[in-house]
C-alpha cells in the first residue's frame, strides 16, 4: 500500500475545512456529536500527517519532526488530544506538558426572521490545564506551525 504525505496533508485540510463549517451559520442544522466529531477527527489527522512524512520516501526530511511536534505549542497539544481520544485518555507522559481536561461543544441557534427559518453554528471548546481554548484556533495554529516545518524543511506537498 502507498502511503503519499500528500494525501493525508489533504486529509489534513479538509478536516480542518470541516472544522470551520461548524463554526458558520447554515440552515442544515448542526448536530453537536457532529462538531465534536470534526474536531477529534482535525486532531488525528493533524498528529498522524508525521507518521505519513516519515514512511514517504519521496519526502526528504532534514530536521526530526518528533522534536518539532514536542516544541510547538499547538502540534504538541494535538498530539496530547489525539492521543487521549486514541488510549481514552493519555496513558504516557504529555507531549505539551499540559493536560487535556475535556472538549466541550457549545451550540448557537438564531432565527433568521426574512429567510424564516433557523441556523445553527457550533464552537468546540478545549479546557487544557483548567484554561478554556478554542479548538478551531488552535487547528488554525497547527496548520501554520505544519506549514512552517514544510517551509523550515523545504517540502513541497503537491495537491492530488
């Protein structure tokens, strides 16, 4: 089986995509499992994309990309989430030296009165170490400190 860096760098990005269409109004309605659901599913894919760097052998990796996971603020968290959900709760040392105390979903509803109907929208939040943290911010950070090892790196992850 071949397992490209560029797929799931495009795993990646759509689940990040996902995270943030919960964050907008739609008319579709949001379910809050469903939310929840996004962000765990951000935080694995986010985690597991240096598993794909490692094994792709048409990637070229000059610097350790554990290193870089433990120094940055926002990877090492997601690692900390991925792990909790994969082990139900972390059974090893943090990685970010904090600890993921839960994720809590918080649903808005407004009525559109000249559309008549509703939309929903939905906000994950993140308590880590007792300090609330907002989960599409924090995607938001990942993404950056990824493309930042990318450019540090100088790999180039074509779109499919």
């Amino acid at each position: 089986m071949n397992f490209a860096a560029t797929d799931k760098w495009r795993r990646l990005k759509k689940a990040h995509h996902n995270l943030k269409y919960f964050y907008t109004a739609n008319p579709r309605g949001i379910d809050n499992t469903e939310a929840k659901d996004a962000a765990e599913d951000f935080f694995t894919q986010c985690y597991h994309l240096k598993d794909w760097l490692i094994k792709d052998q048409s990637v070229k990796i000059v610097s350790d990309v554990e290193k870089y996971i433990t120094g940055c603020k926002g990877l090492s968290i997601a690692a900390d989430i991925c792990n909790s959900f994969k082990h139900a709760a972390l059974d090893r040392k943090s990685r970010s030296g904090k600890k993921i105390d839960e994720m809590l979903t918080h649903m808005k509803i407004d009525l559109v009165e000249n559309r008549r109907r509703f939309e929903s929208s939905s906000r994950i939040e993140i308590i880590i170490d007792g300090t609330k943290q907002d989960a599409l911010d924090l995607a938001d950070q990942c993404m950056i400190e990824w493309k930042a090892f990318f450019k540090q790196d100088n790999i180039s992850l074509p779109e499919p």
